[in-house]
C-alpha cells in the first residue's frame, strides 16, 4: 500500500494482487511504535505522513508503558512515548487506511506465481508479508522463527497505556504483550521462541490463567514459526522485496511497520527514478545487526536479571534517558550489550 501510494503519487498506476479477500492482516491484533526504537527520527509517524503525504490515525498516543519482571514493575511515563496502532481486518487498520488512499484497482483472492508476473511487468514488488518468495528466490536467512499466541478481550481500558510483561513461566525468551484498541477492548498476546507447537500452547494456557482473561469468541490466533530474518539483495532483476519479504522487521521485539513502511516508500522511489534499490535501504542493515544483538543478548537472560533490568528502569535517570530518548539509539544499546556478553 506505501508502494501503491507513492507510485500515484508519481503518476504510475499499479496492479495490486491481494491474496484474501480484504486488506489486512490474517487476525487481529495491536502493535506499536516507539520513539525510543526509531532514532534519529523524532517522530515516526508525523515523518511517515509527511513522505506518504497522508493521514493515518493511531489507536491512541501512548503516555504509559508498564514493564513487569516476575517480582518487579516500571512504569514509565510521558506526554508521547509512541503509538498503538491496529492490524488486520479492522477499517482503522493502517493497512485499511492506507488502502483508502490508493485509486488503483485490488485483485482480491488471487495468488498469482510471481515468476509469471515477472514476464508480464516491468516491476515486481513483493509485498506478501512473509519470507515464503525471497526463500524460494535463495536470499533469506533465517535469525528467529518466534511463535505468537494471542486474542481480544472485553474489559474497561486506559487506551494510552501499554503492559510487557518478561517472565519465563509465560513467554519463553520473549514476552506477554497488551495493548488496547480503545477504551473497551484490548488485545493479549504471548511471543516466544519455545520447542515446540505444543510449548506456545502450554505458556499461552498459563497466560490465561495467569490473568484470569477470557478470549473473545472466534478472536484467538496462533502463529507458529514466523521467521524473522535477513536478505542478501532486496532486488533479484525487476523483483523488489519489501517488508518481511525484505527482512525489514527487527529481531529484538519484532518491530517492523516503521521500516516496512519505507521499504514500500523507497521501491516507489527506485521504480520512479532508476535509483539503486538496495542503496535506498542499506540504512536499515545496520539497524538490523544491532537489533540481532540485542535480541541474542536478551536469548541468555533468565527471570533474575529481567528482575534486575526492570528494578533499574524504575528510577528517576531511566525515567528521564527514556523520555529525551534522541540520545540513545540501537546501536548505543547494541554495543553496551556486547561488552556484557
């Protein structure tokens, strides 16, 4: 869809071929940006709607993230910490959003061989949110295959406020995550790297009990194995790989909308002015090396020290690095990490 915009923006019209039936993710679910992540932008969103030249919404301004370690709570605060923001099916979608502002015509429920569409069109962007082509095409290597389990709920909610929770018994090297999409629903999910189909099933069972949550009917979803990972080249002859399909999701929290957004950005710009695609993106390789290290760094901690780190994030100094967060970026956080491994 960023693609698709920017590409009218310059007077290309593309063809869109959409697998489902509708824009969107396959389930529902509440992700996030956080300023914190994307340094040197100061705001991601306002940079986002700038280069689009559009308007999109988040769920909410988020002014409070509560962290939890098995015996410890930080709680950080500010006027805008980042965004919520809705995935899937859901009209205040980014996707359907996004899709409202394109005039291009959407094949839904069509899956067309992208070696076919190849032959036919001048360019190929392959925005399929998953690493199945650029693995067939020999590019990708695989770095984390997370397991997600998650599912709405009903209740009384603070829109602006999100909760992570770091606890072993819930999500194995990973995290139990919350976020509401309004005042009256919120969505829970367990991300993990466990053994097994069977060992997301048995800590997502101990996350609902764990919070006495009951899913909402038909809302439950599970992901197994999403492979999160890199690419050689973002460009094979006249084929462009953006999103995941381009390694463009970050291996430390799995944050991706903020550089997939760009990648579809910038394979408009490539495809407009003849520019390489592979030099518009290189940008997001460093990222990514310090995001894998902070996520093999996090891979050896066990529930004393995630204790330890939430213990010393409730202070006064974590509170105010945080907030004038233009003075940490990754790869400061990635180099500090290396030197305790």
């Amino acid at each position: 869809m960023a693609c698709a915009r920017h590409l009218e923006q310059n007077g290309i019209y593309p063809d869109i071929f959409e697998k489902r039936h509708r824009v969107g993710e396959r389930f529902p679910n509440m992700e996030a940006i956080m300023h914190l992540m994307h340094r040197p932008i100061k705001d991601s969103l306002v940079y986002l709607n700038n280069l689009l030249d559009v308007d999109l919404k988040p769920a909410a301004v988020v002014h409070t993230v509560e962290m939890h370690s098995p015996n410890h709570k930080a709680v950080i605060t500010g006027k805008n910490l980042g965004y919520s923001t809705i995935r899937g099916h859901d009209d205040r979608s980014w996707e359907c959003q996004l899709a409202n502002t394109v005039k291009a015509h959407i094949n839904f429920n069509c899956a067309p061989n992208y070696s076919e569409l190849e032959k036919e069109y001048d360019w190929v962007v392959v925005a399929t949110g998953d690493s199945s082509i650029s693995r067939d095409l020999g590019v990708w290597t695989t770095d984390l295959e997370p397991f997600l389990r998650g599912c709405i709920i009903k209740g009384d909610f603070d829109p602006g406020k999100i909760r992570l929770w770091f606890n072993q018994s819930l999500s194995k090297q990973g995290y139990v995550y919350f976020a509401p999409y309004d005042s009256n629903e919120a969505s829970i999910c367990t991300a993990a790297a466990p053994s097994s189909p069977d060992d997301i099933d048995d800590l997502w069972a101990k996350t609902i009990d764990h919070f006495g949550i009951t899913p909402e009917p038909g809302s439950e979803f599970k992901v197994e194995e999403y492979k999160i990972g890199r690419v050689s080249t973002r460009q094979i002859r006249n084929i462009l790989l953006t999103g995941n399909a381009g390694g463009f999701i970050e291996p430390m929290m799995g944050f991706g909308q903020v550089p997939a957004l760009l990648s579809g950005f910038y394979a408009a710009q490539a495809i407009v002015t003849g520019a390489d695609y592979n030099q518009l993106t290189n940008w997001f390789n460093k990222r990514y090396e310090s995001s894998l290290i902070l996520r093999k760094y996090m891979h050896g901690l066990d529930d004393k020290a995630f204790d330890r780190i939430v213990l010393a994030l409730n202070n006064r100094l974590s509170q105010s690095i945080i907030n004038n967060s233009h003075i940490i970026q990754l790869a400061i956080l990635a180099r500090m990490a290396a030197l305790r491994t």
